[in-house]
C-alpha cells in the first residue's frame, strides 16, 4: 500500500472517531416548567419549578412580566440553583394590586448574560424608582429553547 492511501485512511479514521466522540459527548439543552400548570391561578408569589438538562457554562433563570407589558423582572434573587435536574424559584407576580395574566419564562443563559442578570439583582434596589424592568428578554444561550409559562393572578 502506497503512503498517500495510508495517509487517507488514517485521515478518515480520525475524521470519523472525531465525528462520533462530538455526537457522544455532545449535551442537549432542554429546559422545562413542571409546575404550576399553564393558566393555573395564582396568588401574589409561588413557587415555580422545572427541569433542565444543563449544558457546561449554562445558568438557569427565571423573568417574569405582566402579559402585554414589555419589560422583564429576573425572580429568585439570581440563578436557579439545580440539583440533578431539578430546579425550583420563587416567583413573584407583580405588586399589590396587579392581577391578570402574568407569564414566565425559564431559560437557560451563558456566562456574561448570567452576569448581567446578578448585576442587575444587585442594582436594582439602587435605581430611581427601584427595580426597573429589564427592556427586552436576554438571550438564551444558543441551542436552549425557552420555556414559557402562563398563569392567571386572582384580584385580590
């Protein structure tokens, strides 16, 4: 055999060993709401809690908002903390007073935006009003789908 098919055949062997350790060592990213159900009424605050399949370098996180309002509120005071797959934040809907719909969204985000998620938790107290919304939803970290909850807050 001469050198330069040798030289293709390992080339092609190490191409395909490097194809099959990418797809064998490859995670998803998968995030879902558990509870509550969608359109489940709810009171002033709860507990929202979910899975996730956690890619390296992934954070979880929740923001919340009046439907039909456009900016967004990260809950539970930072990241989500996961055990397993489990993850669980307290969610707050609104002030006293705000009721309707309100929706969730639980996303997975990648080290500079979980950055600009804690400044802002640390911020926020400090503004003038206090706890300005974020204006737009922060991008999810590539190849994580959001999830997306909505529930309905009774008048209170």
């Amino acid at each position: 055999m001469n050198s330069s098919n040798t030289t293709f055949r390992n080339c092609s062997l190490l191409l395909g060993l490097l194809l099959f350790s990418a797809t064998l060592f490859s995670q998803d990213c998968k995030i879902q709401i558990t509870a509550p159900e969608q359109g489940s009424p709810i009171d002033g605050e709860g507990l929202v809690s979910g899975k996730v399949l956690l890619p390296p370098n992934g954070h979880v996180w929740l923001l919340s908002h009046k439907v039909g309002f456009s900016g967004w509120w990260p809950q539970g005071n930072g990241a989500a903390q996961v055990i397993g797959e489990d993850w669980d934040v307290l969610v707050y809907y609104g002030n006293k007073g705000d009721y309707g719909k309100f929706e969730v969204i639980a996303m997975v985000v990648d080290n500079q935006t979980h950055q600009d998620l804690k400044n802002w938790v640390k911020n926020a107290p400090k503004t003038n009003p206090p706890y300005q919304p974020i204006a737009s939803l922060p991008a999810s970290m590539e190849g994580c789908p959001l999830a997306r909850l909505r529930v309905e807050k009774k008048q209170e």
